[in-house]
C-alpha cells in the first residue's frame, strides 16, 4: 500500500524566510539573504534564485544538492555565488557579485525537497548611482 501523504514526519515540512528589501551598492557584492525556518538542510535540496520581472521570470541561479550541480542563469554567469558554508545551517543566500542598475527589482528563493517546497522574495535597492 503506498505511503498516503499525510504520514509525512514533521520535519518535513519548512518554511524560508527572507528580507522584505536589501540595498545593493553599484560595483558591489551583495547578498540576497536566504533561509530554511528548520536550520537544516532538507533531504534532496534543490535551490532556485528566480527573478520576476514584470510578467516573466528569469533565473538567476540553481542548484540540485543530489548531483552537486550549480546552474547560474544565462544573464548571470560568473556573478552568483551560493554561499555552501551555510548549507548545513539552511542558509541558502545568494550573493550577487559586481551589482548594476539593472539588478534592481524582485528575486525570489525557492527551496524544494522531495515532499516539500517553500518560497520567499526579496527586493533589491540599488544605491549610488
Ligand atoms: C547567511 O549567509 C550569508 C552569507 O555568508 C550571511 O551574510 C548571513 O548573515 C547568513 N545568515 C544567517 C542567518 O546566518
């Protein structure tokens, strides 16, 4: 008989928690804070960095914790690194290196495991220019 979904354990389920807004500074890094409410790293982890703009969506980054396997988005090559040392601890923030005007607007962290995936967004504010 198959496992009905119900029977999932409790530490299945998380939330990922962001900041409403971060201010990046022109020539810059900066980091898109984000992170998993359990403080762990889920079974099967995969990231995604999503930018929404307007009414499409670009990616910005993934990552699949099965394969190891890092995909920056086309747009972003060689300007995101996820940040791995916290990967235990569930923080999953990306860091955006040589920040433009044009990064401006709203990223969104997806985090997804097997059984479970959660999402929060954040808005980068450009300073200095
Ligand atoms: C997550 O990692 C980033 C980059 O290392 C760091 O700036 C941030 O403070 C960390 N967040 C938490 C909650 O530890």
């Amino acid at each position: 008989m198959p496992c009905p979904k119900f029977l999932l354990s409790w530490s299945t389920f998380f939330e990922v928690i962001s900041s409403p807004a971060v201010t990046g500074i022109v020539g810059q890094d900066v980091v898109l804070p984000c992170q998993i409410s359990t403080g762990t790293q889920p079974a099967n982890m995969e990231v995604q960095w999503k930018r929404i703009i307007q009414t499409h969506i670009e990616t910005v980054y993934e990552y699949r914790a099965q394969t190891g396997q890092d995909v920056p988005g086309q747009k972003y090559q060689g300007r995101t690194t996820l940040l791995k040392d916290g990967f235990t601890s569930g923080n999953v923030s990306l860091k955006l290196k040589n920040v433009q005007p044009a990064d401006r607007g709203t990223y969104s962290c997806i985090v997804k495991s097997n059984e479970w995936s959660a999402d929060a967004a954040t808005e980068l504010q450009i300073a200095g220019w």
